[in-house]
C-alpha cells in the first residue's frame, strides 16, 4: 500500500527481507521474535503478510500496532486497506475514518475511504470523498473509475458516464471503465453508444466470453439478429458452458422464432446452473409462446424460491399461461401484477386502485376507471363499461385524445374526457383492464361482453369516401409492411414484442397482377417504404 512508501530505511534485515521477496520473508519469519518487535515494527510486518495474502495474519500485527500507536495516521490506514481486502467494510470505514481524523495524507487516504463506504451501499455518503480524491489525483484513471461507480450506484447517471470517461482520458486502455461505460450507456438505451465502448473493450482484451456476450445483447437489442448471433456463438466458442452466452444465444433465437433452438440452449443453461431462475422462467415463456401452455405451466409451478425481484415476473407469467388455458378463476387474479398497472399505481401512488371484484349491486356508487396499454386493448376492455353503468354505476373514463369522440358518441360513461384527473370521492377506482376481473366476467358472467358500437361521424365517413376515389378506382386495397413493435424500441428481452415485416418490394411484386388502388396505411412507417412498394407494383401507392 502507498501508505507504506519510504518507510523501509532501518527495518531490521527479517523485516527487510519480507518487504523485497515474500518468498524469503516465508523462511525466515520463524527466525523472527516476534515479542520484540516495536509497534511501528509491527505495522510494517502487517503490512508484509498482507502482501503475502496472509489477511488475518495482517490484521494481528496491525491491530498490535494500533493499540501502541494510537495517533499514527499511517497504522490506521493500513489497517482499513487491510480490513478492504478482507471484506470487512464497516471496520475499514471506522479505521480510515481515524487516519483522516489523524491528519493522514496518504494520497489514497479519501478514495479507501470512499470505498469502502460505496461497498456498504452508502453511494451518497462516499461521493464527498471521491471529489476530494479526484482533486488531489486529477490523472488517476482509478479515483475517476469507482467515483463513476459511486455516482452510477447513487442515480445519477451522467455525472457517471462523464467520470467514466475522465478516467478513460487518464488511461485510454483502461478496460474496465469501458466495459462500466458501456455496460451504462446499455441500460440507459443508448445503444450504439453502448455498441461502440464494447467493441473498445474487445480490442483491449481478445477472447473475453462476457464481452462479446454483452455486445451481442446490444445488437439483439437493435434487432441485428445476425450480428447479435455472431457474437453469441463466439462467446460459445470461447466457453461452450457459458450460461450467460447460452441464455443471450437463446434470446436471439426467440426474436428469430426459432423456438427449437431456442429451447435447446435454456435447457443446456438450465442443466448447468438449475439455480437459475431466470432461465426457468424463460423456458417457460417460450413454450407457452411456441402453443405448449400446459407445459409452460409446469416450469412456472416449478419455479420455487424465486428472490422477490422475480416475484411479480413469475406471478404473471403464470396467470397469462392460465387464461391461455381458460383457467380463469387462476388467471386473473395473478394479472393484477402486471408492468403497466405497476406503472399505474406509481403514478398515482395515493389512489386505492381496486385488486378485487366489485359488489354485484353498484346502484349510486361512483368508479373511477383509468386507462391503460394501447388503443387496440383499451377497445377490447372498454366493452365492460356498459356492464358497469348497468349495475347501477356512475363511471368516468379519461380516454386518450383519439378516442375521445368516438366514446363520447357511444355513451359509454357519465364522463369522459382526455383531462379527466382521478377524483378524491370515488367509490371504487382501478383500471381498465381490470374490468373484466372486477365484474367477474366469464366466472360469475356467462361469455364475453359484446364489441362497442363505434360510429364514425358520417362527414368523415364521406371525406373518406371522397379522398378514396380520387385516388383511383375501386377496389381499394390497404397495406401494411410490418407489425408489432421494433426491436430497438423495446428495452430488452422480458415481455419482448413481436416484430413482423415482410420486404415492400417483395410485397409489391407479390400484388402486381391485383386490380384496383393500394392505400398504404402503415403506422411509424420506415423512409422510402412507400417508394419502393410502388417501384415493385409498377403503379403509384397511396399514403394515407
């Protein structure tokens, strides 16, 4: 330890010697009286067993020489570097606390300490601390690594690129700032930023498994399903019983839909690490996704001991693979787990959002219900508001702007609006897609609530009709080149969309020989689609 430097002058030869070789201290220190040894002596042997691994034998000595030498700042700090290597965190903060207390000016003195604050989980508390480091050491590529650490650990995330690369300026081939850097920018989903520091980090360090499994899930995440698979297969090469490597092959084989590929690298994972809870509950999504729901069922209700973080995770996975199988009674219950109702109670976290079914009888009760997922799901739910209003219920529903008219003219509650806040006095508030388990459907209901009658305003209807026909003549044929979300929309691998396209060229040239007008109707639709859809049909498409 730096605190150390300078300090060797007058040590006895025993002593010397174990500070120079550890080899040799290992065969003479039988020879040492140890009785005999003064206290500044026996911090300086502490010292030398530390650096020969011998920590506990390290911590004698130094605990020797601390109750001799009570204000020597030097002792204090090497006894909480020692107490850092032993994992004892809490005792090297109390140690490194006395040397800064002492006047202690060891230039590593605030970083230890700030260390061994972060690896108690005290992030805010060791930031003070990192600061004073980085300002005495402005070129230490370490003071700048853990501070980003810290800062990361504390939420605050740009400050924790920004140190991480101050220490990448302090020392450019610094692999584990890049690597931390990289690994950030991933989880903040900046992803060809995250792509770029790891391929920095393969050029530092060749045939590294976990690199290239890490630069594969950037590129699954951006739906470079080949490039991602690449990687992966490399990482596999390197350590063909990488669980890590397997469980990413596998992710990128699902977004594939090669589901039996797919299944072959989570069964060998799981074979080489049943600990892995993740893995199961992948399997299990993957059969239930590949129609095998009794199966997924049956991973599910073998993941036992899950930690909490995968609680709610295994709860829903389970209640969607119930309703799968029409085992309502199961399945809706465990729905009430989901993200976006998680998110819901978030954002309004002093709202008593309904887990349970309403009463039969709702005459002059008044229930908040509060929208969710996208326009397609909140249609399909939004059928239950007729049933509510027919128990007796006074319903508000704060539609999104898009479908505010269209609800407005099917009447389907009291109020509605796209403004609509939560009110202090409701009865019963919970969202809809909560609705069809609240009013019991299909478990004390017989069947499914009918569709909503949604009636466009007729002039719409007849600008439609106008804007159809001057585009060409009947009959008129919309398309659409892809579907589901892409891959570089969605954050990662858990509750990953589909995502379907079919080539407009090819597409064209699959419509040549059809009659009438394309309207080209697609939603967030990709740059020169429509061009090239026209090239291949040989006629003009229509963008509406």
């Amino acid at each position: 330890p730096a605190g150390t430097r300078g300090v060797v002058r007058g040590v006895p030869a025993a002593l010397a010697l174990a500070f120079s070789a550890p080899a040799a201290a290992q065969r003479v220190q039988p020879e040492i009286r140890f009785e005999t040894i003064g206290s500044a002596y026996q911090g300086l042997l502490g010292v030398a067993l530390q650096q020969q691994g011998r920590t506990e034998a390290a911590l004698g000595r130094l605990h020797a020489a601390v109750k001799a030498r009570r204000k020597d700042a030097g002792i204090h700090y090497n006894l909480g570097t020692v107490f850092i290597d032993a994992g004892r965190y809490a005792e090297a903060e109390t140690a490194l606390r006395a040397a800064l207390k002492l006047g202690g000016r060891d230039p590593h003195l605030e970083m230890n300490l700030a260390n061994a604050l972060a690896l108690q989980g005290k992030a805010q508390a060791a930031l003070p601390f990192y600061r004073v480091a980085c300002r005495r050491a402005p070129r230490s590529a370490a003071v700048w690594f853990n501070y980003g650490n810290a800062l990361r650990d504390a939420g605050d995330t740009d400050a924790a690129l920004a140190a991480y690369r101050e220490a990448i300026a302090a020392e450019p081939h610094e692999s584990a700032a890049w690597m931390s850097l990289g690994q950030l920018l991933h989880r903040l989903q900046r992803l060809a930023e995250a792509e770029d520091a790891y391929r920095q980090v393969l050029t530092l360090i060749a045939g590294d498994a976990a690199i290239h499994t890490s630069l594969a899930q950037i590129l699954l995440h951006q739906g470079r399903y080949d490039e991602a698979a690449s990687q992966a297969n490399r990482a596999l090469d390197l350590e063909p019983d990488n669980v890590n490597a397997l469980v990413v092959s596998a992710d990128i084989e699902r977004s594939r839909f090669d589901y039996p590929s797919a299944e072959a690298r989570l069964q060998r994972a799981a074979a080489l690490d049943p600990s892995r809870v993740d893995v199961r509950i992948r399997l299990a999504q993957l059969v239930r996704d590949a129609g095998r729901p009794a199966e997924a069922l049956a991973y599910y209700d073998a993941t036992t001991a899950a930690p909490p973080s995968s609680q709610d995770e295994i709860a829903l996975g389970r209640a969607v693979t119930c309703m799968a199988l029409a085992r309502y009674d199961e399945g809706w219950p465990g729905m009430q787990s989901r993200i976006r109702r998680e998110r819901l109670l978030q954002d309004a976290p002093n709202v008593p959002w309904a887990v349970r079914t309403l009463p039969w009888d709702l005459t002059g009760r008044r229930v908040y219900v509060q929208r969710e997922q996208g326009l397609g799901d909140e249609l399909l739910f939004l059928r239950y508001l007729p049933e509510l209003r027919a128990r007796g219920a006074r319903v508000r529903y704060p539609c999104g702007e898009k479908l505010e008219g269209l609800l407005r003219r099917a009447r389907v509650a009291e109020e509605i609006g796209a403004t609509l806040d939560p009110p202090a006095d409701a009865d019963h508030y919970l969202s809809v897609g909560d609705l069809p388990w609240a009013l019991e459907a299909g478990i004390r209901t017989p069947g499914v609530a009918p569709s909503l009658q949604l009636e466009p305003p007729l002039e719409r209807v007849e600008a439609m009709r106008a804007r159809l026909a001057e585009s060409g003549a009947p009959p008129y044929i919309g398309l659409t080149c892809h579907a589901g979300m892409r891959p570089e929309w969605q954050p990662g691998i858990k509750g990953r969309v589909p995502w379907k396209r079919i080539a407009p060229d090819a597409l064209g040239a699959a419509l040549r020989a059809a009659k009438g007008t394309l309207i080209a109707m697609q939603r967030n639709p990709i740059d020169g689609d429509v061009v090239a859809l026209a090239t291949a049909w040989g006629r003009p498409v229509h963008d509406f």
